[in-house]
DNA sequence: AGCCTTTGACCAGCG
DNA sequence: TCGCTGGTCAAAGGC
C-alpha cells in the first residue's frame, strides 16, 4: 500500500505468423472447464501481425486479446470483430449488467494477488492429462488469419509485473521448480519467468525492437516436449507478457513439496516473502476493507477473499499465528471473518472470493492510463466476470467491479479450509441480481 | 557430469 | 534483392 507509483504496462503484441492458429474450441474443448463463450468478444480486436510495442499508456488497440472460451467455431476472426465496438461498450457502460456492486478498493498488493490469480488459476485448471497449455489461453487475433494452432498468450498484469512484492507464483512450489527457481536466482529477480508448473530452459534471448528488455526464450525441460514460450517484459523490466507455444505432451510435473503447512513451508514463506510481508498482506486484507466504502458485505467479502489467494495454501498456519499476535481479527473481527482462508489443492482452481476466475484479457479501456484486467468465473456456463483496474486517482488502489450473476454454487472448498479458518467455511454468494 | 544460462551467429519471413 | 526483425542454434562457461 505504500506504493503508489505508476506503473504502466504498455502491451507490447509480439510479432506471430498467424496464419495456423489453433482453433479456439480445441483449446476449449481440451481445457478443463471453461465457461461457455459468451462474452469475451468484446475484448477481441484485430491483432496487427507486427510487433508493436507501446512505449507509454496508450489506447492503441492493437493489442488485445480473445479468450479461447469465446471462441466456439471457426469464423472467429469477423465474429469477433463484429462484437469488438458493442461489447467495450458494453465494458464501459453499464448495458447488461445483471449486477454491478459497488467497486471495492484494494490494494495495489492485493492486486497483485489477484493477477497472479490468473496465471495460478490456469495452472490449476490443468486436467489430469496435463497437456493443455498451462495457463490461460488468450489467443491472439487477427482476422481474416485463423487462430494460431500453437500460440497462447498469458498477459501478465501490471501488479503482477509489480514491485518486489509481487506475488510470485515460483516460490510456491520450490522444489519442483528448483531448476527453474535456479534460474530464476541466477538471472535476478527481474529476469524471473513465472511459473506455471513446467521446467522451462532458456533457450535464447533477443532484444526486440522497441523494447528496453529482451526477449526470452524457454523450451519445455521434457526431452519430448514441443512446448516453448517466451517471456516479454514491460518497459520496468518486469514480465509483461508470455507467451506460450505448443502442447505439453506429458503431465505437469508434479510438486514434491505439498503446499500444505508445516515448518518446512513456513520457513520457506518467511524466506520467501519475509514475515513483514506476510504479516502486511494480511493486514492490507484487514485495512483494505477498513477503507471500502459503500461496498456490502457480499462485495467487500468477495473482494477480500480475493486477496486470500494462493498465499493461503501457504500461510495459512501463518496467518493464524499472524492473527493471534497482531490482534487482527480481533481488531477487524468481522473483517477478518471476511477474510478467511480460501483452500484449494494445488489440482485445484485458486479461489480468490470464493470462486474460481480465469483471467481471459487485460486492455487499456477508454479513459484510463492503466490496463485493465478481465476474469470470467470457471464455473459450468457461469458468465460472471469481474474486472480488476487501477483506481483512476491513481491512489494506488484497484477497484475490482463484478458482472453478472454466479449460475452455481460457490466451489466447496477442499483440503484444510475449515481446519485452517473455519469462519471462512460459509461463503457468501457475492454476487445478486 | 549434467543442466542451465549467456550470447553471437545464423536463418527465415516480410516489406 | 536487400535490409530489418524475430526466432533458433550451439559453443562456452557457470553452478
């Protein structure tokens, strides 16, 4: 929270043949469970084939992305231009929305988790197969060019580029990831590419027209494995943009270290993120909540279990220990009911508000220097969206709008969620119509 | 020893 | 055809 400076992602669009794309519904059809297409369209624009990267806040429309989900058959490209005009309409004003709670502010960090929700949540949404791409697909497109067979793109938000705080998803999965987090140490922080539950080598690295950092280039650690991606920064450095290539042909590795707690765990979080930062993160749950205003219950609970994130497989033990010490939920009590650990197996979709969210598209919407970064709930046939952006008092704050109306239950939690938190094992449907 | 990153060179596509 | 640019290779070196 004590940093408000501006950051600005500048979405560059990487140069793509793209002329093979893969089709959409073949994503779809091989990721676990996507909504139905419905919605996304509106973010969809015709993808230039060049690189263009912008160098500041920009409205340029060049680059967008298209979520796979939205894609159910072919024609794909005229489709999607045709709903381009009326659906950012539709993002901007209010026009079909089933329900449009107040925003809810918070916090840059808490932001942070949000974005780093989407690229967890896709790793989580692998099936059993696993040779789905790992994270969410966001297609490019470019009409009158089918889909690239190949080429999914993972936009990183700016606060997942962010600070040091960000919330990297890595340090989650140590030794699985050891090679990679090897990696990671050794080239720097800011050299970083996230994980997404697959061994990565580097393979390369090119400085790209237009862009203060280079490019990286990964392959896929498997001998067998087609699968590369390469990872774009931000004109700060950090990682704007992956953008992956390929089909796994061979199941995610599986972590060694289970995230559950345990002081191998605790260690390594307080190694990782430092106990002030664990202790912060919980404490901006409780504060960011303190400053929501004209937000109900249901929004404010929905936006502060967003915060809980992944974190919470980590520091779950933590945060209660964190609690009793610092008196927080005694100080917040119903804040800190609010927000309650989310518990999700690491096969699972990570819940932020208690349902599960795939972050389908990031842009620059009219009126506003920062991106925006779109969700849509995972839930069968659920078209609920939200939409994290930065406060445009540039306070450093996110407000967090939500659409539409859950058509399910919320997931039941699993793993330790009632043992870790029980005051959080009674969700509230945050959303109504 | 094995796996990784680094980095310059090479290649291909495109205008 | 040529130059630009992005993507990949592969040798060298590090851990």
């Amino acid at each position: 929270m004590q940093d408000a400076k501006k950051i600005e992602i500048a979405k560059p669009m990487a140069a793509r043949p793209f002329s093979n794309f893969r089709s959409i519904p073949d994503l779809l059809a091989r990721g676990a469970s996507s909504p139905p297409a419905s919605s996304f369209p509106e973010e969809t624009v015709a993808i230039k084939p060049k690189t263009t990267r912008l160098k500041s806040s920009s409205h340029d429309s060049a680059a967008r992305v298209v979520s796979p989900a939205d894609d159910e058959s072919e024609s794909v490209p005229s489709r999607l231009s045709e709903k381009v005009s009326v659906t950012c309409m539709r993002a901007d004003s209010e026009s079909n929305v089933l329900y449009k709670p107040t925003a809810k502010f918070i916090s840059r960090a808490t932001a942070s988790l949000l974005a780093n929700l989407g690229n967890l949540d896709a790793v989580h949404q692998q099936p059993a197969t696993n040779n789905q791409l790992p994270v969410q697909v966001l297609e490019q497109v470019k009409p009158n060019y089918n889909y690239h067979p190949t080429y999914s793109r993972q936009r990183i938000s700016p606060s997942q580029s962010d600070t040091k705080q960000t919330y990297e998803p890595s340090n989650l999965v140590p030794q699985n990831v050891e090679p990679d987090m090897r990696t990671q140490q050794s080239i720097g922080s800011g050299d970083r590419p996230s994980y997404d539950g697959y061994n990565w080598r580097k393979y390369g690295q090119k400085q790209v027209k237009g862009s203060e950092y280079p490019r990286s280039y990964y392959k896929c650690t498997d001998p067998t494995c087609p699968v590369k991606k390469k990872v774009e920064r931000s004109f700060d450095g950090q990682i704007a943009e992956i953008v992956y290539k390929g089909e796994h042909n061979h199941p995610q590795p599986q972590p060694p270290m289970r995230l559950s707690s345990g002081p191998q765990e605790q260690a390594f979080v307080a190694e990782e993120y430092g106990s002030e930062t664990l202790n912060s993160l919980w404490s901006n749950c409780v504060l960011e909540m303190s400053v929501s205003t004209g937000t109900s219950s249901q929004v404010g609970r929905a936006g502060s279990r967003a915060v809980s994130v992944d974190h919470e497989k980590l520091d779950c033990k933590r945060r209660k220990n964190d609690d009793q010490v610092s008196g927080v939920n005694g100080a917040a009590e119903g804040v800190a009911e609010r927000h309650s650990v989310t518990h999700t197996s690491t096969e699972s979709e990570i819940s932020g508000d208690g349902y599960h969210w795939r972050k389908y598209g990031q842009k620059v919407v009219k009126g506003n220097t920062y991106p925006r970064s779109y969700y849509r709930c995972t839930g069968p046939k659920c078209n609920v969206r939200k939409y994290v952006e930065r406060a445009s008092d540039d306070s450093g704050y996110f407000v967090t709008t939500y659409e539409g109306k859950h058509t399910h239950e919320m997931p039941a939690r699993t793993m330790n969620f009632a043992a870790c938190d029980p005051d959080a094992a009674a969700p509230h449907h945050p959303f109504i119509t």
